[in-house]
C-alpha cells in the first residue's frame, strides 16, 4: 500500500469466501475493512 515498515502491530477483520470444485478450492474472496487498515498504517489511533 506505499508505507514504509514501522514495527507497529495492525489489526485487521476480515472475511474468506471460498468455493470448491470437489475437493479443490476453486475461488477465494477476501473482504475486510481497508479504510481501517490504512488509517492504522498511517499513524491514525482508531
């Protein structure tokens, strides 16, 4: 995302949504809060 490392923990809530063809994964989705993300890698005390 551009920002240079800190060394500062971030926490980020998310989802995987995956589909299978038989016993295969055949797609995953990730879908999580990237404004919160980006507002901790910024410095911001959400």
């Amino acid at each position: 995302m551009g920002y240079p490392p800190s060394g500062r923990r971030v926490g980020w809530a998310g989802c995987g949504l995956f589909t299978f063809d038989e016993d295969l994964i055949a797609d995953l989705w990730v879908l999580g809060d990237l404004e919160e993300l980006e507002g901790q890698l910024q410095g911001d005390e959400r």
